[in-house]
C-alpha cells in the first residue's frame, strides 16, 4: 500500500490544461511573430525599391552624358551601365515591386526626358509586397513617394 502511495505522489507532468495554455502561448507568440515579419519584408521591399530608382537615376545620367542627351529603357540601361539583368523588359517585377519607365527622345526643342514607377506588386492585405509607390524623373532632383494606393507622381512628398 505505502508503495502504491509513493508511485501516485511521484507521476508528474503536465495535465491537460497546462499543455492547452503552453500551445496558446505558442499559437499567440507564432502569430505575432508572422505580423513582425511581414510588416519587415514589406520594410526591406521599400528601402530596395527606393534605392533601385535611386541607381537608376544615376545610371539614367551617365547614359545621357554619353548618348547625346537620349536615356535608356531598362534594357539599355543594363547593356550599357550594369544594371542588373533582373530588370530586362518593360515591367520587371523585383523585390516585389513592379517597375515602369518611360523614355522620350530629345528633340530640336526639348530635351530627352524620362520617368521611372515603382509600385508594390501587391499593395494591400496581409501578403502586402509593400504600401509606398515612388516615381522619379529626369527634370526632378529627388524621389517622391506615397502612401496612398496610387502610383506617384512629381506633385508628391519627397522622401
């Protein structure tokens, strides 16, 4: 009988309901951690996308100074000045963010101009690329950016 005793006294471990609130806690921890996540990805899709358009106003620039004035599609851009390849054909999609550049040829009375779009890929919900949408072009010195779900313009904010 003292055996017996001594067996029920020393059965440890978890009951039921302690290994219900240790999954909770994981379940909650697990969640938070995905809604971090995603709101980092989308914050490192920004920062690249903005840098991107960055580059490639300086690219844009060095293309100029040697073809008379006239700028580059992207395809040009990365036969001639190194851009990555990620970014052949009209709308690349890279880091989550589509790009669109426009390109005029300059004339007898006005010069080459060219513009550059980079919108997320998915701007909206929880598998959002990113929520900022930049534009620049050569006759401004900056990026501008929105919030806004739009693509952006010249009259936006600066960055």
């Amino acid at each position: 009988m003292l055996n017996k005793k001594h067996r029920i006294i020393d059965q440890r471990g978890f009951n039921l309901i302690e290994l219900m609130i240790v999954i909770a806690i994981i379940g909650l921890l697990i969640g938070v951690g995905a809604i971090a996540w995603g709101a980092m990805i989308r914050a490192g899709n920004e920062a690249a996308a903005a840098g991107t358009i960055d580059r490639i106003r300086t690219y844009q620039a060095q293309f100029a100074a040697r073809n008379r004035g006239r700028f580059g599609t992207f395809d040009d851009l990365i036969r001639a000045s190194g851009l990555d390849e990620q970014f052949a054909g009209e709308r690349p999609v890279v880091n989550g963010y589509v790009f669109s550049m426009t390109v005029e040829d300059p004339s007898d009375t006005r010069p080459g101009f060219y513009s550059i779009n980079a919108d997320p890929q998915v701007p909206e919900g929880v598998t959002a690329t990113g929520t900022r949408h930049f534009y620049t072009d050569s006759s401004i010195g900056t990026i501008k950016a929105t919030d806004e779900n739009r693509p952006a313009t010249a009259e936006d904010n600066s960055i």
